[in-house]
C-alpha cells in the first residue's frame, strides 16, 4: 500500500519540478524588466495602468510557436463532428440497418431522408465510440507524457506529439472500416496527451504573474479559434465532389482526367480531405516547433540541437537578405549573429541565468493536497466537459439525423433531426464560434473583472440547462414550412451554448487555481484535472451516444438532452454552490 501510494505521488507530483526553477526565473526577469526601463529613459513614461495589452507579453515569439502547437487538438479532434454521421454510416458493417430501396444523392449515398430510425440509432452508437477514443486515449497518456518531459524535456514532448499527429490525420483521411477509423483516432488521442505540457511551457515562459492572466488566455484562444476553423473547413471539405463540384466534380478544374462521377479519389476517400488539410497545418507547425521552440525545463534551458541551429541558420539567412534590400529601414533591435528563429534574441531566452537554489520551500504531503475546495473544484472541473464533450457528439449527429413526421406529437413525445448537411452544420458552428472568441478576448475579461469569477461561472451553469431543455423543440419546426423561425431557433440554441462555454471553461481552470493549498502543488492538482476532464470527455459521449440512440428508437428524440444533458448541468450548476458554501 505504502509503495502505490509513493508510487502515485511520484507520478501526480511531476508538475512541482516545474516551479523549483521560480526565483532565478525571476531573477532573469527582473533583470530583463530593468534593461528595458534604462531603455526607455529618452520617452516619456506613460501613465501607470494594471491593464496587461497583447503586445506587452514576453516571449512572443515561443508564445506564436506554442499556440500553432495548440492546434493540433482541435484541428485532430473536432474536425469530423460537422460530418461524423455521414462519415460513420458510409462504413458501418453491412448488417447496420437501413431502408431498402431507399434513394440516393446520384453517387451510391444515401440520402439523410433515406436513412430510417433503427440506423440513425446505431450511427450514433459507432458515432459516440468513436468520439470517445479519443479523450479516452488522452486520459490514458497524459501523466506519462508529463514524466517524459519532465525527464527529457518539454520540446521532445510536443515536437513528438506533433510529428505522430500528422500521421494520424493522413491514416485516418484514407481509413475505409469502422475499425481504422478507430485506430487512428486512438493515435491521435495518444499523440495530443501533452496538452497539460504546453500550459507548462506557457508558465515557464511567462513567469511574471501580472502577464500570466493573458499568456493563460492564449491557448484557450488558440483551441476556439482552432475549433471555428475545424468545424467550418471539416464540413465544407468533406464530400468534395458535391460540396466542392467546381474543383471535384465532373466538370472540376481538378478532374483532369474527366471521371463522369468527378475525381476518381475524391470519390473514393470522400472524407480525406479536411484530414489531409489538417495534417498539412499540422506539418508547417512541426517545422516552426522543431527550429523554433525553446526547451524550457529547468536545468535545460541552453538546450540547443539540430533543429534549433537550423532554424537560427535559417533566420540569420533571412536578415542579412532583409539587411541588404533595406539598409535605411528602421531597425528597432540591432540584429546580430545570435538572433534565432522567429527573430527571439538568444539574451531574451537561452541567456544563462545563475543558478540559485529555492530558499525555505515546504512540500506538501501528497494526502494533504486532497483538501475539501481541492476536491470540489476538481469535481466541478470534470463536470463541465462530461456534458459539453456530449453536446459536441450529440448536436451535429441529431442536426443530421431524417426528419420525422411529427403531426401527432405531444410537448415530450416527438422524433427526428433536422436533416441538414455536413457543410450546413459546419457553418454554423463556426460561424458562432467565431461569436465565442470574441466574447473570451472582449467581454469575458471585462466581465470576470465587474462581477468576479464565480459570478461569471455562474452565468455559464445557468445558461447551460436551458439550452439543452429547449434544443430538441428543433425537431417541430423541420419540414413545417417554418424555415425562419427553425433557422432563428438554432441560432439562439448554438448562441446560448457557446456563450456558456465560453465563459465555463476558463472559469473553472481559475477556480481551480485558486483551491490549491499552495502553489508549490499546482502541477499536481492541474494533472489531477486533466486526467478527470479527459476521463470526462470520453464518457459523455459514449453514454451520451448510447441514450441518444435509446430516444431515437424510442421516438423521444429529447431523451438524451433531458434525462443526460440537463441533469448533468443541474447537477454541476448545484456543485457549484456547495465550492461556494465550502469557501464562505
């Protein structure tokens, strides 16, 4: 017992390493914040403001480099959700059931309308499985990606993470059967369990607590702004032949070979596309991590290889053709052979820092990390993404699921999705995506600053409820002639959610920080986070799937957003006050 119990701490506990290195970090940046004082001596001193801008952060240029990294989350995981009913039913095993004689688009696929309720629900069953593998997957490597960087350092940790993502998009673009399509989803998983290692990177970077608030927002940013691109560029890629016939179709610019039907392998691998472009992002961002990121682990920070001193090499290239096309240009930092890559100077990072040992820190036995606001924090953490995660899975399948006749319905008793497109359902996720990123970057900070954290968050947890008790009212307006009122409808249900989302997500990793009974341990309760809200992910929509496929056999297509969905979000929005009971 004693040797699990050591052996668990070890593992929970790799994060804490990260902050022995604090006081010289500070030290370097006192240092730093210094020379820039003396340099700015000849301008007037502007008015003194607590008001951090973006363009006052550190380390922009690792920043930019971390944030392409961030990408491969979103672009690897969200992409399939526009077209994840299409995606499954064209290889479920030939024993799915389906309405024979059914009609077609014209290229062998059926229509959604063809598509009967039976196999709607075993979609979404193959649908939910395969939503779920990869958090699972994430869940399962998250600590021991941390140990390998804790041990090998940050840059292996994210550069491999990178380089194995890329392969899993092109593998999962070109996957024919239900079982490929799960393996490389499980890699990619596997490959993206270093999130909580970038947020790692971000604190080592930033280390000057009046910066973190927005360095912290980075990368949630980076994730929205990742999931808009990913669901607009996944539902209009896929299926090129039909929603990109100028460039695949018969007459396609593309079509070359003038296939009657269209591009020969656009009609074979109709979903690769939007995964091939994934990779391919993907790839330009490896190629920046691999000359440009910086390894950050303490005692490793002067950490150079070969793709570090190729991209300086490259850089240094850059400027003296910069240099001699421009010889009277402005030059605000006088360049120099020890500029590297994306233009950082080595003074502003690789610069060696004396090496000072922590003075007077205590480190917290492992069972006394696990307080009472520890505990509920964490349980509020993992409760936002069990239902999020399953409203991802859940919405675009039901948006795509037949319509049904509902005629005889009654207020709880009525069948059908809306029948829409994968390249409709993209479009308007993204589109009030795009609504959401601006509500993080203006609104939320302003908000979070009037009425506080926890008033934010309360905001969040009642909008949630309300939004999964309306969605399904959906289905009693497709095919009723009542186009306008469907449309504002969807508008206001994808509004509320994202808003919600938005203001959710950042507020419970705050409040999360805060719970810590010292900062010393923040690695360890961070860890303990993600292992739960990766757990989360993979649960909710696996269960989420299952009872979605229980209401659509049983012609209550509201089952799964009243009996899962809002029950979940009543529950977190009650949890919610116990944290504030146990804190008050």
């Amino acid at each position: 017992m004693g040797r699990d119990m050591q052996a668990a701490e070890t593992l929970l506990s790799s994060g804490n390493d990260i902050l022995d290195s604090e006081i010289r970090i500070a030290a370097h940046i006192a240092r730093e914040n210094l020379r820039g004082q003396q340099a700015d001596l000849e301008e007037p001193a502007p008015p003194k403001s607590t008001e951090v801008r973006w363009r006052d952060l550190p380390n922009k240029d690792q920043l930019f480099i971390l944030s392409l990294c961030r990408l491969s989350e979103p672009l690897s995981n969200v992409c399939l959700l526009p077209y994840i009913f299409y995606l499954v039913r064209s290889v479920l095993p030939p024993s799915a059931p389906s309405s024979p004689g059914a009609g077609d688009d014209g290229n062998g696929n059926q229509t959604p309308e063809s598509v009967d309720a039976a196999a709607a629900a075993r979609i979404s069953e193959f649908s939910g499985l395969l939503v779920a593998a990869f958090p699972l997957a994430q869940f399962l490597v998250s600590l021991p990606w941390g140990r390998l960087s804790d041990r090998h350092g940050r840059r292996l940790s994210i550069v491999g993470g990178l380089a194995v993502s890329v392969l899993a998009n092109v593998g999962f673009g070109f996957s024919r059967s239900f079982g490929a399509l799960l393996s490389w989803r499980i890699l990619a998983g596997l490959a993206n369990g270093n999130v909580g290692i970038m947020r790692t990177v971000t604190a080592e970077v930033v280390r000057e607590r009046k910066y973190q608030t927005k360095a912290f927002l980075l990368l949630p940013l980076v994730f929205n702004a990742g999931m808009v691109a990913s669901l607009a560029l996944g539902g209009s890629l896929a299926e090129p032949v039909v929603n990109m016939a100028w460039l695949f179709g018969p007459d396609g610019i593309l079509n070359t070979s003038r296939n009657p039907d269209g591009v020969a392998w656009a009609l074979e691998y109709p979903y690769a596309l939007p995964a091939l472009l994934n990779a391919g992002i993907l790839a330009a961002s490896l190629v920046l991590a691999v000359g440009g990121l910086k390894e950050t682990l303490p005692g490793k920070e002067d950490h150079s290889d070969v793709g570090l001193r190729v991209g300086a090499a490259f850089m240094r290239w850059i400027r003296r053709l910069r240099r001699k096309g421009a010889e009277q240009e402005y030059v605000r930092v006088e360049s120099s052979e020890e500029d590297t890559f994306l233009g950082q100077t080595q003074q502003e990072l690789e610069k060696p820092i004396p090496t000072t040992v922590p003075i007077g820190r205590k480190d917290i036995p492992f069972r006394n990390i696990w307080t009472r606001r520890v505990v509920c924090a964490l349980v509020s953490f993992g409760l936002l993404p069990l239902h999020n995660s399953a409203f991802m899975h859940i919405f675009p399948v039901y948006l795509s699921s037949p319509p049904a006749d509902n005629s005889e319905a009654t207020f709880f008793t009525f069948a059908g999705g809306l029948g829409l497109r994968s390249s409709t359902i993209g479009i308007w996720l993204s589109v009030f995506g795009v609504g959401g990123i601006l509500l993080q970057l203006f609104i939320y900070p302003r908000l979070q600053a009037r009425i506080g954290t926890r008033g934010v968050f309360r905001i969040a947890l009642f909008l949630f409820p309300v939004t999964y008790a309306a969605a399904p009212y959906l289905s009693l307006l497709a095919g009723s002639g009542e186009d306008g009122a469907r449309w504002v409808f969807l508008g206001f249900v994808v509004c509320a959610q994202i808003m919600a989302r938005t203001m959710a997500i950042p507020s419970t990793v705050i409040l999360l920080t805060e719970s810590a009974p010292s900062k010393t341990v923040l690695g360890t309760i961070h860890g303990a986070g993600n292992m739960l809200a990766s757990l989360a992910r993979a649960i909710g929509p696996a269960i989420g799937g299952y009872v979605f496929a229980l209401g659509v056999e049983e012609g209550v297509i509201g089952l799964v957003w009243w009996l899962y969905l809002v029950a979940i979000a009543l529950s977190a929005l009650a949890w919610s006050y116990i944290i504030e009971k146990d804190e008050g």
